[in-house]
C-alpha cells in the first residue's frame, strides 16, 4: 500500500520553540493513531499537514503531495474535525454541515442531500433542524465528526474525537470510527493520549514524544510478532521465587522476575507448562495465578517513550 | 419525509469551480443578515430616501403635475438636480447604510470566532484571503445596494428626462459617484469586519465601530484645539470622506470654505482613508488565523 503520509525532516517552529524536531517516516495504515502524552505535538503536526502551520524546515506529503505545494488540493480531500468546541452556533445541524460540505466544493443540492446523509449517519438525524449551540457536547462532537466526513474525504483528521464524552457516547463515537474505518472509503488519523481509544480502532500507531517520533508501529503486526508470554504470580520461602526463576531458566525460558513473586516466562513451543509445575513443586512454590498475555498497545507505548527518554538522557 | 440508510457512502460527483468557491460565505453571510426580521424591515425603508428622490426628480420635470399642484415653477430646471443634490443624496444613503452595518456588520466574522469555526472553514480549499473577500462581498453588495446603484439609477433617470445631452456634460458625476461610494464601502466593511474579528461579542463589535468613526472626530478637535493646528482632522475619517466627496463632486470652494470643509489638504484626507482600510486590513491579517501560535 502506498504511503498515506510521510515525513521528511519536518521541523515546526513557534519563535524559538522547537515543537516538531525532524520527523522522518511513513505511514500506511487504514486506521492511524496518533499518540503521545499532552503537549506532545500531536495536534500541532495535524494542524502543520492542513497547512495551518508552516515547517520551518523539512516537509511532509500526503497521498504523495507536498503540503506545502499543495495544501489548497489536499485540504479538499482531508475532513477534520477539531479538538475544541467548533460550530456555528446559530446554524441549524443540517444547515451547518451543508456550509461546511459547500465549503469543500460540493454543489448546493448535493450538499444539503449528504448533510443529511451524515447526520443520519452519525445519530444526530431526529435533531438536525434543531440549532448546534443547543446541543449537547456528545451531540456538537457527532456534528464535528459529521462536517468532517460530509464532503466524502479521502482522508480523516480526528483530533481527540472522545474528548468529554460519556462512556455510551464515547462506545458509539468508536463504533463510528470503526465503521469509517471498515468501510474502507477513507484514512483515518485519530489523535488522542487515550490508548484504548487507539488499540480499538487503529491498525497503525505513530509515538509522539517532545515534538520527536517515538515510535511508528503497526499495532496488527507488532502483535503477531509478539510473542505470547506468561504472567505468574507465586508465594515462596525467601528467596525460592529467585531459584525458581533460575530453575526456569535453565530449561530454556527466557524469565524475568518484578517482585513479590511476579515474572514474566516465555515459553519456547517444546517446553509444556507441566513442567513449570514439576520445579515448583520440586521448589516447594505455589504458583498462585498464571495468565497468558501478549504486548498491549500499553507495553509499547511505555517501551517507546522508555527508549525516547533514555535517548533523550531524561529517564 | 426522506429515510436514509444509516450507511456511509463516499462522494464522486462533481465539484464546483475553486476560483468562486468564496461565494458559498457571501451567500451564507447573507442570509445570515436576513434571517433578522428587523434587519430586512429595515433594510427596506432605506429605500424611502430613494422614493422621494424619484418623487423629486419627476416634479421637477414634470410641467403639468406642478400646473395641477398650483405650484408654478420657471421651468423643468428648477429644482436643482445637480451636484449638490446627487452629494446630498448619496451622503443620505451613505448614513443609512453605515447604520445598518454598524448593526448586523460585525455578526459576519464574530459568528465564526464566537464557536471556534474558523478552523474548520480554513480546513477547507479556503484561504484567509478568500475569506475575507467572501465576508467583504456581504458589506459591500449591501452597501453598494443602498449607495451607488439607487444614485446611478437617479442619474440615468436624469440624464433620460432632460436630454439635449446632459449625460455626455455630466458624465463626470457618474464616475464620483461610483468612487465615492466605493471609497465609503472600502471604509465601512474593513473597520466592521476588523472590528467583528477582534470582539466575538457583536453588541461589543458595534460599539468600536461607533466609537472608531465617532471618537476619532472628538479626539481630532481636541488635538485642533491644544495644538492650534488643523492637522488632528486627519484622526477623523468621516471629515476625510467629506473632503474628498467636496473634491469628486466638485463643489466650489467658497461652498467647501462654508461647510468648513479645507481643514486639511485633499491628500492628506486621501491619507488617513488609506491610513484606516490599511489598519483594518493588518488587524484582519493578525486575527484571522486558524490557530493561534503560543511563541516561546
């Protein structure tokens, strides 16, 4: 699949600051997430591929196309929904996303149809005539997600698209996001510091952390190639938990202990977890709880802005 | 009532022109000013002025209405339908379409920036250029409506009923005319639009932008006064439209001299309206920005 963003040494200055440091990279997925803690650039770099923000060195493409070049063509095919409140308020819903779509170049007729169509789709149909400033904040974040996708985009910016949202608004904001995705229609770029938001809709992740790529994954394959490990949780004598590990070890796992009786044991395909329980017992251990796990997007994230960190001296 | 599938379909029909594409803000902020039932009432009678000029220019060339009305005249001449009267009639509409845009004027920008909308207008093929040009475009044809075309349709009214070529002697009256107004709708929709962008609060809009050509003539007189100079009319930007409109009309000097109107030079009233529409223009360029840039 052809790259959907890529960067090549962007820079964002504001003054002195240096907010985005040198991106470098490439982005494929269907669903991308853009992660990092707040005030890690996140919502900077959307704004910088809208062009709202001019690099200061370096540039990015989409679909292929400089930002720079051609930012008017591209903010045709980009749909963006903000993180903050934005709406008029004395528009009607309907009215609204009509503007809105008319703005990215649809006919009048067509963009009062797909106005429609897009708060249907969104669930704000049964109060489309009603005045945005009159609805709620879930509603007025369905809307921005409506004059988002009205105009038919190739690509999707998400900025923090459950922000303030109660949990059934935020299950069915997801869905939504989910269905787009699925659709297969558009990109989409979400934006958020909310992990699960991200594991459950994106199939690629790209770290923020201080303006620098922490990490760019995709989560589907990093998940295939994580390998499935085991979590125990054992009670022993003094020092027992540390001879079985050692025990462990020599028949050939990879074991690291965490403390109070917890590891973690990769188990290669020959060795069967009986014998787990043969040194144990042997050891006089009780192995209290045994979960399989793999990597969660959680295990990355901390890993990436572990190594970013480390790389930074500031950890 | 239509049902839609609650399904989501990709857009592939056409798409409208870019170079026009700013229009889709003028028809909106239109529409916008017209959904007050007040303003459209309003925007109604300021055609009244309008009425009575036509009134006047048929009395005036009408022999036998004036027969019939006992008010015999000299002849179809006689009531004045001059420079002076296309100066008075022209600066009567002029009010009444600065009081309408000091009303509804500032709703045009300050509607989008109240709700944060901008960055989603300006995440569209939509540049800051273009939008003000869209915003500027509602002034301007609404000025334009009440100003110059009601004034031209008078002139050619004119120029048909008195024949033996009064059109071609007075053609330069057409052209002061189209300039005065759109000297006067360059004025008025940059300082609105500059003051709807800086204050999201309309009523708040309004009241700089009474203040702006207001004040200015207060502080103007009192520089006159301390200084014992003309100089501070250049602070009062309706004294430098009045001047140059006494230029463009070419009202002689001794007139001008009477209505105090040779303060200052022509070019120095050419100066502060340039002065005003160049302001407006840098604060429209300082706020209108889809984000604000926190430098550090």
């Amino acid at each position: 699949m052809a790259p959907v963003i890529e960067f090549d040494g962007l820079e964002v200055r504001f003054g002195t600051r240096s907010v985005l440091k040198q991106l470098k990279g490439e982005l494929r997925g269907r669903c991308i997430g853009l992660l990092g803690p707040n005030g890690s650039g996140k919502s900077t770099l959307l704004n910088t591929l809208l062009g709202f923000y001019p690099p200061a060195r370096g540039t990015a493409r989409i679909f292929g196309k400089d930002i720079g070049a051609y930012s008017r063509e591209l903010r045709g095919l980009i749909g963006y929904m903000p993180e903050s409140d934005a709406f008029i308020s004395n528009l009607t819903g309907v009215r609204f996303v009509r503007y809105m779509a008319e703005l990215s170049g649809l006919p009048s007729n067509q963009a009062l149809e797909r106005a429609h169509e897009a708060l249907f789709y969104v669930g704000l149909g049964e109060v489309r005539y009603r005045k945005v400033g009159t609805y709620s904040l879930g509603m007025k974040q369905l809307a921005k997600l409506a004059q988002a996708i009205a105009h038919g985009p190739k690509l999707v910016f998400l900025d923090e698209p459950t922000n303030g949202l109660d949990p059934p608004a935020r299950s069915r904001m997801i869905q939504l996001i989910q269905e787009i995705r699925d659709a297969g229609n558009m990109h989409v770029v979400i934006s958020s510091h909310l992990l699960r938001d991200i594991d459950e809709c994106c199939d690629e992740v790209i770290i923020l952390r201080d303006g620098n790529i922490a990490a760019i994954c995709n989560i589907e394959e990093e998940r295939r190639l994580n390998r499935k490990f085991l979590e125990l949780e054992t009670h022993a004598e003094d020092g027992e938990d540390r001879s079985f590990a050692d025990a462990v070890q020599q028949l050939g796992c990879e074991c690291a202990l965490f403390g109070k009786g917890r590891m973690k044991v990769v188990l290669p395909e020959s060795i069967e977890i009986r014998a787990l329980y043969q040194i144990a017992a042997q050891r006089d251990v009780q192995i209290r709880r045994m979960n399989y796990r793999r990597d969660s997007l959680e295990d990355i994230f901390l890993k990436a802005m572990g190594e970013v960190g480390a790389r930074n001296g500031s950890l | 009532m239509a049902v839609y599938k609650r399904s989501y379909k990709p857009y592939e029909g056409s798409t409208t022109s870019d170079r026009r594409r700013f229009l889709v803000l003028t028809r909106y902020g239109f529409s916008g000013l017209f959904d007050s039932r007040i303003f459209t009432g309003a925007f109604v009678l300021s055609f009244i002025p309008f009425l009575v000029a036509v009134a006047m220019l048929y009395f005036a060339h009408s022999a036998s209405l004036r027969a019939l009305l006992q008010m015999p005249g000299p002849g179809p001449n006689t009531a004045q339908i001059n420079n002076y009267f296309f100066l008075a009639f022209l600066g009567a509409h002029s009010w009444i379409s600065f009081l309408l845009i000091t009303w509804q004027g500032p709703q045009l920008i300050a509607a989008d920036l109240a709700n944060n909308a901008l960055p989603l207008i300006l995440g569209r093929p939509i540049s800051r250029t273009e939008y003000v040009l869209g915003k500027f475009l509602v002034i301007a044809t609404l000025v334009s409506v009440i100003t110059w075309i009601p004034v031209l349709i008078i002139f050619f009214l004119q120029a048909g009923l008195e024949g033996n070529g009064w059109l071609w002697s007075h053609l330069w009256l057409g052209g002061a005319i189209l300039l005065a107004s759109w000297m006067w709708i360059a004025i008025v929709g940059l300082v609105a639009l500059a003051a709807s962008a800086w204050l999201k609060w309309r009523v708040a809009a309004s009241a700089v932008m009474l203040a702006f050509f207001f004040v200015g003539p207060a502080f103007g007189a009192a520089v006159n006064l301390t200084l014992g100079t003309n100089w501070g009319h250049m602070f009062d930007v309706l004294y430098a439209v009045k001047l140059i409109w006494v230029g463009l009309f070419r009202v002689p000097l001794s007139t001008a001299q009477g209505l105090d109107m040779v303060g200052i030079p022509l070019w120095a009233a050419w100066l502060t309206v340039a002065a005003t529409c160049g302001l407006s223009l840098l604060l429209l360029n300082r706020r209108l920005k889809a984000r604000e840039v926190v430098r550090g």
